[in-house]
C-alpha cells in the first residue's frame, strides 16, 4: 500500500464523491450557527442539522465536505488524554458525504467499498465490517450486511454489534437509525487478527468509518417517507492507515508541527522521543487555538471562551515541563498556519492576529502560573501547620481550575517537600466540574419554539427588502401557548402571515414593528421574529376587533423606524470596512445592534482604538456618505460570493444561496477627498458582506456618522458605539451647545475655550503646589515640636500624637521623618482623613531586632477605635470607625511600647 499525504487524502475523498453526483460544501465555522446544542461543531453533518430535520431545504440533495470539528467532553475526547493516547484529538477533520433523501443503503456501501478498496487501495483482508445487530424493536440490519457481502466483503467479516456501537440517535426526537462501521486491522501479524479485537480497546483495530443511515423517527420508531445518510471519516485516522504508522501523531499532520517545536526548544529525536506526551499535546493544541481564534473565539472564563483558554494554557504549561522557559506557542501556530492556510484560507486572512492573541494569551498564563506557585506554597504551609502529610484534593483542584495548575505539578512539588495529594478527592472535584459543564451545554428547544415546530406552517414570504406595506393572509395564531381560531381587543398574539414585509430580528438588526388591519380589527406588533428557520411570527397586541385564522390583513411597517434602522445597518458596513482598513484585517465583527437610534458594533482588537485612529474611521464612513455612492445587492451561490471578496461572519449560518450587499463602490463620480482611497481602484475598498438585513439604497441617505464611544467588552474584543441621520446630528447640536455655553462662562469666544481652560487648569495645579508646600511647611514645624515631646521606657524612645495629614502618604512621609530625626525610637501618629481615624506607626531597626513589633501596635490602637489592621515590624497602619476614640489609642502608646519592650 503506496504511503498517501493527508492533503490528498482530503482532496481524492472530495473529488470521488463529487464524481458521484456530490456538491462539494466547503466547512462551516467551528462555531454552529444559530444552534445553541452545541459549543463547536462535533462532526460533518452539523451544518446539514435542519435539513435532516425537515426544516431546511438545500439545492442538492447529495453533498461532501470536509469538516473542521471539535471535540473537548465526553469518554473519548478528555483533555488529559491528548497527548499520552495515540489518537486522542481536540481538533480533527471529519470527511463525510451526505444523502438527504437520495441514495440509501445499497450506494453508501457501494461507493465506501469502492473508495475503501479501489481509490485508497486498502488491504480487503484487514477490513472488518459492522452492523446493528436488532432489538426487540428493529430487527436486524440484515440489508447492510448483504450489500457488504454483495460489495466483495467476506460474510465472515460482517459482524452484528448491538445499538451501544450500531445505532444512532440525533436527541429525544429527529431522525435515528442503525449505523455501518469499518474498522482496519494495523497489526504486524495477520495471524493475530480476529473478529474478538473489532470495537475492543485493542489498538491495533481502528474504526475509520461510519455510515449512519438514517430510517427511523425516534418518537415513533416508525419508518422515515425519505430515508437519508450521514457518515463520517476522520482524517486524520485515515492517515495513519494510509501513512502506515500506529499514532495519529506520526502521520504529516502532525509530525511538521512537532518539528518545529524540537527546533525551537534546540532539542531533538531522542528528546522527543522520551517525552512524547508534551510534544503532541502541543501539537494538538496549537490546530485547536488557530482555528478557534479564525473562527472568533478568544481566550475567556465562559463558554467557548473558556474552552479556548484551558487548552492554549495546556499547551503553554505541557512546553514547559520539556523546557520551554519563555512564549513559545506562536512559533508553534505560525507552523499549523503554513501548512494548513491552502486548505482553510481563514488562517492566513487572520495570522497577525491569531498569532499576536495566542502570545498574549501565553505570557498572561506565565503570569498566573508564577501565582499558582505561590497560592501552592501557602497551602503547603496550611497543610503542616495542620500537622497533616496530604494536601486536600479540593485545593489542588482550585490550583488546577483557576491557577491553570495542573495535578502533576501539584504532586511533582508537593513530593518534593515530602507531601502527598489527596487524588480522589481531586478527581471527585473534577468530576462534578465535568458534570456541571455539561449541563450547562445541555439545550432543550424553548416552548415557543416547539410550538412552531408543531405548527406545520410553510416558510413565510419576506418581500421587506423592496416594501414596508401589503396584503397578507394569517396562517397560525397562538396566544399563551396555544393555538387559537381568533382574538379579540387586549390579548398579546403571535401571528404567522403568508407573507410580510417585516423584518425578523437577525444578524444583529432587531425585528420591526408596526400594525396588521384586518377587516374586523387591528393588531399593534411590537416585535418580529424568527423563532424557526422560515417562519417569521409577527408579536403584538389587539388593539381593537378581532383578528381571525385565515383573515387578510394589511401589513404596515413602522417606516420612519425601519428608515433609522436602515441607515444604522448599512453604516455598520462601511464601519466594518473602515476599521479593518485603519486597524488591519484581523478587525472582525465579534457581535452588533442595530437598532432605530443607535448602532453598536464590537470586533476583534487587541488594544484602544486611539483617538486619531476614531477620527479616520469617521472621516472614511463620512465621505462615502457624502458620495452617495449605490448600495446593491444580489443573490448568488455562497463559494462565488466569497471568491469575490465577500465577508462571511463568524458563528453566522449560511445556505447555499446567498444574498451579497456592497457598498461604498463608485460608479463614475470621485470621492471628494483624495486622501481617501478610490473604492474604484480595488474591490477591497468596497464593503462587500453576506447579509440577509435591510439597508439604504444609496449611502448619501445614512446623512452623517459620529462615534460617540468606544470601549473594552472582553479580552481581545473592543466595541464602537455610533449615532447616524437625525441622530447624529442632535448629538452634534448637544456637542456645539455645550461647547457655547462652556465658553460663555469662560468669558471667551468658542475657538479659545480650550486654550482658557489648560490657562485655568495650569493655574489651578500651580495654586495647588503652593498649599502642599506650606501645608509641609506648617507639618514639619509642628513635628519639629513634637521632638520635644519625646518619652522614654525603660530606655526606649518613644513619642505619640495627633497630627494633621490630608492622606495616608502624608502621614507615612510624617512618620519617616520623625523616625529620621529620632535615630531610635517608635513613632505613633494619629490623624482624622476624611473624617476616619487612622494609625500609623514606626519602629527603627534597632528596635525591631529586640522585638518591638508596629504591626503588633497599630492593631491593638485600631481595637479601640473599632478598627483593626497590621503590618510589618518597622512600619504598619491602621484605621478605625470611630473617630472619638483617636485620642484613647493614642494614650495607650506608652503602655504598649512598655509590654513590647519587657518581652524583649
């Protein structure tokens, strides 16, 4: 068997399948779009999820793609094994191909057999082959097992496996049905080889593949009217078989990566070698991070985020037990990029950033883990105070959970100062972590969902994009959950039209609102949404009358408000275009609202967008506005739009059939300014987006575009606030009136207002200089005084007063000098800031060493005034609550100093 690099692997899968009637369908985002059951997409056919359901229809009935997954729960995907096992993956790609009510059975084997043992060439002698094996439900898969036999299968590899291994199920409801897999026998010795090692831990069988085939409806089990398939093939497995290799780790997906990282830490094979589990877990982990990060996941504590983060700072901390000292893993990345870009282009179009997040990421980990050093040695101490050997599991889980610790480390250092760990305990705080997260991934549809899921009701016409007004037919009507004939005035109703010019809220532009006037009422809607793909549901409240199932209504929509929305939807292009023009490319919209009266628009960046940089992005939005340039759009397949340029937002779920919007493309007229570059010259300075919303027709009508805030939401995402229209212009009004009025009371004209003010400023500062130095003045006369009230006990200088100091420095700066002037002595200052009592005192070197103690003295004074506090043996303070009790501390000095000193 000829060794075959994994890209061609991919491709050959691709192309066999593409031969046989499939639409190649490039990978959705790692991200499921608008699919709230999943953190990440687990397997090919996530993507295709409502099309098997019945609630989406797609252009082609056959389909082949290759998947980027993730998996990071569950038996078989646990972090701690991804490294040490052979085939333990985070990230891997998933090849399938797909019938939706096409072919069945007998042409999904037919064409595995035929990829399996003519295009990939595989050995038919170490081939197994498996069925499900029946219930007292389903009888066996008795067709799967003939086609494979008819295929060329011996009938003695063939085997029954029960519904653990043969049988699939989406949830509680969908579709469901018996599976086919295919494992390889990888041994040395044929002889060996028995039906015993099929779905056993053995690894020397390795399943490569499954056809899941889809026949059932679970609810019912009863017959599906158009049966389809589903399967899937992992890439990298495939590797290893066709590669010839026992690891996953030693096929040309990973051993580039595991290269470079023995170049960059200088050392080599033998290293490798000897420490194997580090090096691949760096590996894994770094396709992971560039991926994520490409597909607008950043490092957080929450969801997605936090996934992120534990496996970038698991790679971080595996380099460092082989010796890596310093941030290593974007080197790594820049690796995973080069040799994965040609295939997903989204990891070149976002290097710089995906690098210079995975670095910033790593050097904050290396920061944290110095304090999970610290936070260890503390529990250390606890642990030997208490008199016990074992440091408790919780603790070291807490270590692991928010220092990034991890449990080998905490042993590794706990052996070393002759301490051991308490691991069941640790594994049962693990435990119940696992089991919390994956409730929180856990969804089940909402009521309301269900209800329109149940409702039956075809995809509603939107014609919002040419109309705000028409006729329409009322197909549902449901109040409080339920589905009603007719509503009378004062009921809250959700209505399904045939068709309707509403906008259902998507993509970050909210629903519109409006009216529906039947013939026997009127229905005021306040919200449009999408609650299923298609439908649109209209939520409002009778007004008056009765609307009826079946009436025709007049549909109105609030066109002043959609107008604003407009306006605000077709800026937050030209933004997104400005800001990745001005920042860089890697300015990626992580999130928006467009709304009637404002637009907010977060995106990826790493640091402040500056004020000058807020000015030159309004200055570009500005003048496409001025050149009223045309806002077009077109429906056109998905792969054609972003050939041409078109930006596709991450998480967002798109079908095969698009729609494109462009704007800011001039057709003839030049921009105003020239410093602006001519959208003319190069396709790129238009703003070209897949965008289902509503927009201006041309930019002149967004009228102006200001800023108005800018600001941090999370780690590596920055958010823009802008006002366009009317209401841009009003903030501008509110801006000028408050800079006339400012300039009035200045007594100068607007133009000189700043320049009055950094004169006032500057004297104010001045002025404020001054009083500090006769407030010193005046201090440092009084503490001169206070030389004289010196005391002595038993030969120890001593002296205690009240003193006025306007802040805690002030009064440290007090106590230094006096501590100065003293040579030897203890010093006790009280003082009222802001009109809280506060201690400080101080103890000379000399003295400490004979065990005099300011920490032991400022808490026993801070008792009395209802305070408490300590510190250090030379210099500690102290506040208190009440106030009339500063001068009772302070007299009690003289006995304190006489205890201290008779201890020593």
């Amino acid at each position: 068997m000829k060794s075959m690099p994994s890209a061609e692997i991919r491709a050959r899968y691709l192309r066999f399948f593409e031969a046989r009637g499939h639409t190649i369908v490039p990978s959705s985002s790692l991200i499921p779009g608008n699919d709230p059951t999943l953190l990440f997409a687990n397997s090919g056919m996530v993507q295709f999820k409502d099309t098997f359901l019945g609630l989406e229809q797609r252009p082609y009935s056959r389909a082949v793609t290759a998947q980027k997954c993730m998996r990071v729960s569950g038996k078989h995907n646990d972090l701690e094994e991804v490294g040490p096992s052979p085939r333990h993956q985070t990230f891997f790609e998933m090849l399938g191909n797909f019938s939706f009510g096409d072919y069945f059975k007998r042409e999904a084997i037919t064409m595995a057999w035929d990829l399996l043992t003519k295009e990939f060439a595989l050995p038919v002698e170490r081939l197994w082959f498996t069925v499900f094996a029946g219930n007292d439900r389903i009888p066996p898969d008795t067709e799967a097992e003939r086609y494979w036999i008819e295929a060329g299968a011996d009938p003695s590899r063939v085997l029954r496996f029960g519904e653990k291994d043969n049988f699939w199920i989406m949830g509680d409801t969908g579709p469901c049905g018996p599976c086919s897999e295919i494992t390889v026998y990888l041994g040395d010795d044929l002889g060996k080889m028995s039906a015993a090692g099929v779905n056993s831990d053995d690894p020397d069988y390795v399943e490569i593949w499954n056809n899941v085939f889809m026949q059932f409806d679970r609810a019912s089990m009863q017959p599906l009217p158009r049966p389809s398939v589903d399967t899937g093939m992992g890439l990298e497995r495939m590797s290893t078989v066709l590669q010839g290799v026992k690891s996953n780790y030693d096929t040309d997906v990973f051993l580039p990566i595991i290269e470079r990282t023995i170049a960059l830490l200088g050392s080599d094979e033998a290293h490798y070698r000897a420490h194997f589990a580090p090096y691949r877990a760096v590996a894994d982990h770094s396709r992971a991070v560039a991926f994520l990060i490409a597909d607008g996941v950043l490092p957080g504590n929450t969801g997605r985020s936090y996934v992120l983060r534990r496996i970038l700072r698991r790679a971080a901390y595996q380099g460092r037990t082989v010796g890596f000292e310093k941030p290593f893993l974007a080197d790594v990345i820049a690796t995973v990029i080069d040799q994965m870009g040609a295939a997903y282009p989204e990891l070149r179009q976002r290097r710089e950033f995906i690098l210079e997040t995975t670095d910033a990421e790593e050097r904050q980990f290396l920061r944290t883990l110095a304090g999970g050093i610290h936070r260890l040695g503390a529990v250390i101490g606890q642990v030997r105070a208490s008199g016990s050997g074992v440091i408790p599991g919780e603790e070291a889980f807490t270590l692991k959970d928010t220092y990034g610790f991890p449990l080998d480390l905490t042993q590794r250092i706990a052996a070393e100062q002759g301490l051991a760990v308490d691991e069941p305990a640790y594994e049962r705080a693990m435990t119940e972590q696992r089991a919390r997260s994956r409730a929180a991934t856990q969804f089940k549809r909402g009521a309301e969902a269900e209800v329109w899921a149940d409702a039956d009701v075809p995809p509603t016409e939107f014609t919002g994009y040419e109309h705000f007004a028409g006729a329409a037919r009322v197909l549902a009507l449901v109040a409080g959950g339920d589905s009603i004939s007719a509503a009378s005035a004062g009921q809250a109703v959700q209505l399904v039209l045939d068709r309707t010019p509403f906008y259902a809220e998507s993509g970050g532009q909210v629903g519109d609102s409006g009216a529906l006037i039947g013939p026997n009422g009127r229905v005021r809607v306040s919200d449009t949404q999408r609650p299923i793909p298609g439908v649109i549901v209209h939520y409002g409240t009778v007004e008056d009358g009765t609307i009826a199932l079946h009436d025709t209504v007049e549909v109105r929509v609030d066109a002043e408000r959609r107008r604003s929305i407009m306006r605000n939807h077709t800026a937050t292009h030209l933004l997104h275009r400005a800001l990745r023009d001005v920042l860089g490319g890697h300015a990626a919209q992580a999130g928006s609202l467009v709304a009637p009266e404002r637009l907010r628009f977060d995106f990826t960046h790493n640091r402040q967008v500056t004020p000058e940089q807020q000015r030159e992005i309004e200055r570009r939005i500005n003048a496409w506005v001025r050149a009223d340039t045309p806002v077009e759009w077109e429906v056109t397949d998905y792969q054609r739009a972003i050939d041409r340029g078109a930006m596709a937002l991450f998480g967002e779920k798109y079908g095969d059939r698009v729609r494109m919007v462009t704007v800011g493309c001039l057709d003839g007229e030049i921009l105003e300014d020239s410093t602006i570059p001519d959208p003319r010259s190069s396709g790129l300075m238009c703003s070209r987006e897949l965008c289902g919303g509503t927009h201006v027709a041309r930019t002149g009508e967004i009228g102006f575009f200001r800023i108005v805030a800018e600001s941090s939401v999370a780690g590596g995402v920055r958010r823009i606030e802008a006002l366009t229209g009317a209401g841009a212009e009003q903030w501008a009004d509110a801006q000028a009136a408050t800079l006339r009025d400012l300039a009035a009371r200045l007594g100068v004209p607007p133009a000189q207002a700043l320049d009055k003010l950094d004169a006032l400023l500057n004297d104010l500062r001045q002025q404020g200089h001054d009083l500090d130095k006769l407030r010193a003045q005046s201090a440092r006369g009084a503490l001169e005084g206070l030389l004289g009230q010196v005391q002595r006990h038993d030969g120890v200088p001593f002296v205690a007063a009240r003193v006025e100091a306007p802040d805690p420095a002030r009064l440290r700066e007090q106590g230094d000098w006096l501590r100065d002037k003293i040579g030897s002595g203890v010093v006790v200052l009280g003082a009222l800031i802001g009109e809280k009592p506060q201690i400080l005192a101080v103890v000379t070197p000399d003295l400490v060493k004979r065990g005099l103690h300011a920490g032991n003295i400022v808490k026993a004074l801070a008792q009395i005034m209802g305070g408490g506090g300590g510190g250090r043996p030379d210099m500690a303070q102290a506040g208190g609550r009440d106030a009339a009790k500063l001068d009772e501390a302070l007299a009690q000095v003289a006995r304190l100093v006489a205890e201290q000193g008779a201890k020593s």
